[in-house]
C-alpha cells in the first residue's frame, strides 16, 4: 500500500505573524514523525497540498492519504482537501469535509452540542463592532475567533469583564480574523481534553489530560491563551491520566463521546472540556484535526499514556481509515 502524507503549503504566507510561523514549524516536525512510522510498514512519500496536487497523487498511485491538511483560506478550510480526494476517489485519514466544517465552526459545533444534549458554553456572536453596542451578556466573557485553533485569537485580553474591553478586543480580532467574532460564557472550572479514536459503535476514549494552569505566574489567567500554550509552555502542568474520580472521569468520557458523534467526526479527534463546578463537563470544541507532533501533542502524551504510543497511536488512525473504506484486501502488509 503506498500511504502520502499531505500537508499544507506555508501558513506563514497568508498569517505573516507568529501564530503562522509556529503552525509551519510544527508542520515539518509532524511529517517527519509520522513518516518514521509509516515508512516501517507502507511506502510512504509526502506531498504539498497545492494546485498540482490532483496531478501528483494520480502520478504517484497514492492508496491512502494521510491528511494533515488544515487548509489555508475560508471558513471551512479542513474541508477543502477531502473533498478533493473524495472528488478523484482516494481513501484518507480522518473527518470527511462535513464533519471538519462542523468541528471547525465553532457556532455551529455549540449549536449542535446543544441539540445533541451536550452541555456547552452560552454564546453568541457579532459580525461588525456595531453590533456589541446591542448585546445583552453577563460578564466575564470569553472573545475568540469562530473559526481558528491551537489558541490563535484567543489572548490573555480576551477574557473581559467590561464593555470597554470587550470593544476594543473585538475591534482586534476583526482586523485579523473571518467574521462573526465569537463572545463566549467563561467557564471557571478545571480543564481537560479528550482524544477520542474509532467509528461508529467502536468509539473509545484514550486516558483524559488535566491541563492545569495553578503554576502560572499571577499576571495570568487561568486558560489556554496564546501566550500561555506558546510562552508559558513550561508553567502549565500536564496530568495524563486526569486526577479524577471515577464518576468525573465517565461523566467527561461519556460526554467527549457524544459531541464526537454530534459532528459526525471520523477516525479520531480531541476534545476540549472545561469541568464547571467539579461537576458538569462543558464542551468547548473539537479538534477534528488535532496536532500529532511526536513529543508534544495532547493526544500524543494521552496514547503514551495507555501504551499504545506514538507508533500505536498513528497506525489506529490508519486502521480505521482502512476498515472504513474497506482497504484491507489491497493491504500488502498486516496493520497492527
Ligand atoms: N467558554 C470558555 N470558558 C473558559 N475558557 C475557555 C472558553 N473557551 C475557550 N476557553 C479557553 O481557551 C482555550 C482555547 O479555546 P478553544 O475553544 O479550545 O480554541 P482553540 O481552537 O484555539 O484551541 C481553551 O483551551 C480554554 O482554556
Ligand atoms: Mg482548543
């Protein structure tokens, strides 16, 4: 089976700050992790996604791709190259452009969550800095962008308490981001994520990560802001398992399930939770793409967790992307 790893062009292009330059660094480390992995078993090549890239997967034969493409433009960019694939017909690895829409719209994950019965933060939304002047929201909330990840947009400014900040934070985001600007119920609580492998009646969770912001200097908010994810790596302690009790740790399973499958996620995805009043397990999003970098990915420390490890971790992904599509007779080697 020949497997092409495919990833996007340069973020950096299109997102000249340091948001884009730290998502193109972690790009590269990705594929060469991933590629020690598959090599030992497929013939493996990676591949840009860019114009050329119908062209290049049918000259090279690709059986099966392993997607890391998060697009590069739109509100719907994770789902741009699966729909190509699934336009010429090659099998991939994850979510098909409906669910990677849904996940990455985060209005519309709420939306869903809400209707599947999964407890998520209030919301709402506004499209021009007019529109704040008629909101009617209780303070503090949380400001982010509809449709971005790994913290970017989300600022230590942008969690307020004042219409004034709110003001000049929006202001902001709608230089930088697609419209609407999300403004979000701030959930106080712990905060844990979830990755969650596997189709439809075969869906597990791997061990729950606590991400636990106590050591955080003082002049910090206790959340995953830019700044902390990406300055104050060090600051925020990591417990994989969760220190849960065993009712917590089933109530957040249970629920990291069902907004998986509100989506429509396929083959594996993280979601993020937040335990309001070490009770009840608020949905914040899915990651229907979440990083796979060997040492520092959430869901990479989950899988070492459990002893499936890295290896184990990027072939169950291969695993269920090749039961779906029934690739097993084309297999030349066993997965496993
Ligand atoms: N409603 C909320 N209440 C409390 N914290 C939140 C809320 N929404 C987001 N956060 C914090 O911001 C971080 C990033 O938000 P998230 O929605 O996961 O976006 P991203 O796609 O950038 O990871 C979360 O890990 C959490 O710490
Ligand atoms: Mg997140």
């Amino acid at each position: 089976m020949k497997v092409a790893i495919v990833t996007d062009q340069p973020r950096a292009k299109f997102l000249p700050t340091e948001e884009g330059v730290v998502e193109d660094k972690q790009k590269l480390e990705t594929i060469k992790s991933i590629k020690e992995v598959l090599s030992e078993q497929f013939n493996c090549i990676d591949l840009v996604f860019d114009d050329n890239i119908i062209t290049k997967l049918k000259k090279e034969k690709v059986d099966l791709v392993f997607n890391l493409c998060n697009g590069i433009r739109g509100d719907s960019r994770l789902s741009q190259f699966p729909a190509i694939l699934e336009y010429i017909g090659i099998p991939y690895t994850g979510s098909s452009p409906l669910g990677h829409a849904l996940a990455y719209n985060k209005i519309y994950s709420c939306r869903l969550f809400k209707e599947a019965g999964v407890s998520t933060p209030k919301f709402t939304y506004v499209y021009d800095l007019e529109e704040v002047e008629n909101l009617n929201i209780t303070f503090p909330v949380l400001i982010k962008p509809n449709d971005e990840g790994s913290s970017r947009g989300i600022h230590e400014d942008s969690l307020v308490f004042n219409m004034k900040d709110l003001r000049k934070r929006v202001e902001k985001d709608l230089k930088v981001y697609n419209p609407p600007i999300m403004i979000t119920e701030y959930i106080e609580g712990r905060e844990f994520t979830v990755g969650v492998i596997g189709n439809g009646k075969n869906v597990n969770t791997l061990p729950i990560l606590e991400v636990d912001f106590s050591d955080l200097p003082k002049h910090l908010n206790n959340f995953y802001s830019f700044e902390v994810k990406f300055h104050y790596a060090d600051k925020t302690r990591f417990y994989v398992p969760a220190r849960l009790k065993k009712k917590s740790k089933e109530k957040i399973e249970k629920t990291a399930i069902k907004a998986y499958n509100a989506l429509g996620i396929k083959d594996y995805a993280r979601v993020d939770i937040r335990l309001k009043d070490e009770d009840t397990p608020y949905v914040l999003e899915i990651n229907s793409l979440p990083g796979l970098m060997k040492d520092h990915s959430d869901i990479t420390k989950m899988a070492k967790a459990c002893n499936l490890g890295y290896k184990g971790l990027i072939m169950n992904i291969v695993r269920n992307a090749v039961e779906r599509y029934d690739l097993d007779k084309k297999m030349e080697y066993k997965i496993g």
